[in-house]
C-alpha cells in the first residue's frame, strides 16, 4: 500500500526547525518572549492591520472578541450556519445564543440578503444580536461589501473568523485587504490541518490596538500591574508559547509559496475533473482571491452516478482522507434548538460536498491518484 494521503496535513520547513531550536536553546519556553512579540508584529504587517494578539487557539481567539464586544448572558450573536463547531462554541462561552444564516451559493460564506433580512426582523422586534460572527469558508473571503453595509444600518459589531483564510484576500469598498482585516475584530487559527501551523495556535488581530492590548490582558488571567497579583476582571489563559511563536514565525515566510501550491491543486483538481458529470467546484467568488486551503467538490448522485458517501468511502479503501464539507450548525444536535434562517443552501452543500487531499506538500502523483479515483467511479 502507498502512504496513506491526508488531508491538509503541516508542511514545516527548515527555518521553523532552526527558529524553534533557537527558541529553545535561548531558554525562553516559559509562555513568552521575544518570539511571541516578532511573531504579532510580522503577522501584523502582513495582514495589513495595526496589531496582533498571538493566542493559543482560534477557539481562545473567538471568544475573547465577543467577551471584548460584551457579548454575555441572554445575547444572541448571529453566524453562518455551514462552519466549523468552534465558530459556535465560543458563542455559547461567552454565555450567548447563536443564530444560524444559512449559506449563499457564489462563495458558500453567509448570504448577505438572509442576514439583512434577520437582522430587520430582530430590529423589529426590538432586539438586535449582539455581534455578528462571519466565516471565511475553506480560504475563502465573505461578500464583506455587503455584510458590512448590512451591519453598519443596525450598529451590530462584525467579528471576522478567519481560521481557515489566512492569506486571501477581499477587493472591496476598503481597497484589497486581508482576511482577518474586514471586521472589528479578526481572528486566525494555526491548528494542525490549518494553512501554516504552529500546532496549535491563534492571532486576533484589529485596527484599533485598544482590542490586541485587551485581548493580551485578558489572555494571561487579567493580571493588573502590580506585584502581588491584582485582579479586577475575570481572566483566560489563552497566550501562545515562545516555542510555538517561533514556529509561527518560520511558517510565515512561506505562507506565500503555500498558497500558491493550494491554489496549484485547486487547478489540477478543476481540470482533471472537469468533464466528469454532475462534478461542480466550490466558486471562486469575483470580490476576492482564495487560498484554497481545502478544494471542496459537489456531487450531483443523479449525473455522477455515485453518492458523496459513495466516492467518500472509495477514497478511504484507498487509504485517502477525505471528508464531507462541514455539518452545518443548524444540524448539529447539540445547537438543534437554536433558530436558523434558511438553511437548505448550507444543508446541500453538507449532503453533495466533499473536501479533496488539499496539503501543500502533495505530489503530481499523489493529486493523480486522488483524480483517479473519482474518476473511476463517475458515470
Ligand atoms: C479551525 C477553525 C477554528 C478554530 O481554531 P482552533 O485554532 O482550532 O481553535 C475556528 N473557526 C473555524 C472556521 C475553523 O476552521
């Protein structure tokens, strides 16, 4: 049997290797040090935003936005509904409920109209959310032009989950920026399947350095100035290592080439498949670039000839991972009482998609072999 084919499995690289020796040899492994304050500053710089808080999950990342916007018990936030669970976990954290938006089909991100219309009918009901979390789907940037226009007629806060799109970007009413760089507040992971890793890992980042320098007091238990341990808030222990700062550091100076590999096996994908019936792509939306951190594919059972399930289960024979698209939130049973608008977009994408072997270290021969099989199976 050849090895088995992951699914975005870490791509690390020399300088992450010497960094992280370095780190460790310099004795700083206590949680932190110079390379986490090198790590926000270079992060910063490349997102294009003020200031950096470097974390230890996208999770920690989430959950400190809402708690700074004051999101607490009895809010509602809203987020899309096709996500992954942690979006709506750190909702319920900070003691809020989430609300679903379903899914638009042009980038498979929150569908703007269904949001406008949610947030007129809370309007009228005379309570808004509280903040609107919007996710930037497999590399992929939201239609911020018009969430943000959405947003701004009912002052509700937008916070950016950007875990899965560090390096795409968004043309729009505020010129081309990065994800992470459209919201208040926009938050990175760098979990082990994500674009660059530093094994576990996150960055919140803002404009308005008000939010990273909060975020950094909250992040290491709220400690006040003083020597003897003043506490006037309730603190988190979120902050990210030296050593995995260090890390962070490596991978992103090739977080350019890694794009450009992710978005090189998009192109394979879209050409060895193309032909097949009832084989569609997810979009690449015309107000941004994409990193296609992960390529998701739709299948249509009637044209293909084959189930999701069908071509999912071939792959694992093979020893290939592959995974259906995110379960949508409004499915899950553990949000099953939460309200939802719409829903059917998010729920088909979650019955017909599946996510390809998207690693930037892929072979030629590993994309022919993921090719391969579905073309094997196809009609
Ligand atoms: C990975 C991911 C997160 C969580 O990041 P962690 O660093 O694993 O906590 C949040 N939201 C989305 C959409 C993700 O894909």
């Amino acid at each position: 049997m050849p090895p088995r084919i992951y699914l975005s499995p870490p791509h690390m690289g020399p300088d992450e290797r010497a960094l992280l020796i370095e780190a460790f040899d310099s004795n700083w492994v206590a949680p932190l040090g110079p390379h986490v304050d090198a790590f926000e500053r270079e992060f910063a710089q490349f997102a294009g935003v003020a200031s950096a808080c470097a974390l230890s999950s996208g999770t920690a990342g989430l959950h400190l936005a809402l708690v700074m916007l004051g999101v607490g018990a009895g809010d509602e936030v809203f987020t899309s509904t096709l996500t992954f669970a942690a979006t709506a976990n750190a909702i319920t954290y900070a003691g809020a409920r989430p609300t679903f938006i379903d899914s638009e089909r042009a980038s498979w991100n929150m569908d703007p109209d269904l949001l406008a219309e949610a947030l007129a009918q809370r309007a009228r009901a005379g309570k808004l959310p509280k903040a609107v979390v919007v996710v930037d789907l497999y590399g992929q940037c939201a239609d911020y032009d018009r969430i943000l226009a959405a947003c701004a007629e009912y002052g509700v806060a937008v916070v950016e989950d950007a875990a899965e799109a560090l390096g795409a970007r968004h043309r729009g009413a505020g010129g081309d920026r990065s994800a992470g760089a459209l919201g208040l507040i926009g938050v990175f992971s760098f979990n082990g399947n994500k674009i660059i890793t530093t094994s576990g890992g996150g960055m919140l980042v803002s404009d308005d350095p008000n939010f990273t320098n909060r975020a950094r007091f909250l992040a290491t238990q709220a400690r006040e100035p003083a020597a003897h341990y003043q506490h006037e808030h309730v603190g988190y222990n979120y902050r990210l290592s030296n050593l995995l700062a260090a890390v962070g550091r490596g991978q992103l100076r090739v977080l350019g080439d890694r794009v450009g590999s992710r978005r090189a096996n998009n192109a394979y994908y879209r050409s060895a498949l193309a032909a097949l019936p009832g084989v569609s792509f997810m979009p690449e939306a015309p107000w941004g670039s994409s990193t296609a951190w992960l390529t998701c594919l739709q299948i249509d059972p009637q044209a293909y000839g084959q189930t999701r399930e069908a071509l999912r289960l071939a792959y694992v024979e093979r020893d290939i991972e592959a995974r259906p698209v995110w379960k949508p939130m409004h499915l899950q049973p553990v949000f099953a009482s939460c309200d939802v608008f719409g829903g059917s977009v998010a729920s088909e994408l979650f019955d017909r998609g599946l996510c390809l072997p998207s690693g930037s270290a892929l072979t030629q021969a590993e994309l022919e072999e993921v090719a391969a099989v579905a073309t094997s199976l196809a009609k």
